[in-house]
C-alpha cells in the first residue's frame, strides 16, 4: 500500500515540475498541497529512479526534472 501511495505521490511532483525549470519545495507543497513526509516520500521515489536533481538555493531545498 505504502509502495502504491509513493508512486502516486512521485507522479504528482513529475507533473508539477513537468515544463518548468524547477521549484523549490515550498513552492511544490504549495502546488500539491503535499505534506512534508508525502513530500519526501514522493521525492525519495522519483530520486530513486534517477529524475530530479536536487541542490540547494538560498538556504532552501530545490528541486529540478533531469
């Protein structure tokens, strides 16, 4: 269930981030009204799978589509 619950969450933040060049994770929680353990449970999934890149920018995390 949780497996299932992860890969929902991860297509969520794909089609967030989809034809955008990035977001921070404020501005994703905000686009998915996702919460924080959700949030990283999809980012976990889609860094796992080897499609975002992360860093960070002014102190906050940011998040971008390879």
């Amino acid at each position: 269930m949780l497996k299932e619950k992860a890969g929902v969450i991860a297509g969520k933040l794909w089609e967030t981030l989809n034809g955008n060049e990035g977001m921070t994770q404020k501005q994703i929680k905000k686009a998915t009204k996702l919460v924080d353990k959700d949030f990283f449970l999809g980012l976990g999934w889609l860094l796992r799978e080897d499609k975002v890149e992360t860093s960070e920018e002014d102190g906050e995390l940011f998040v971008k589509l390879k």
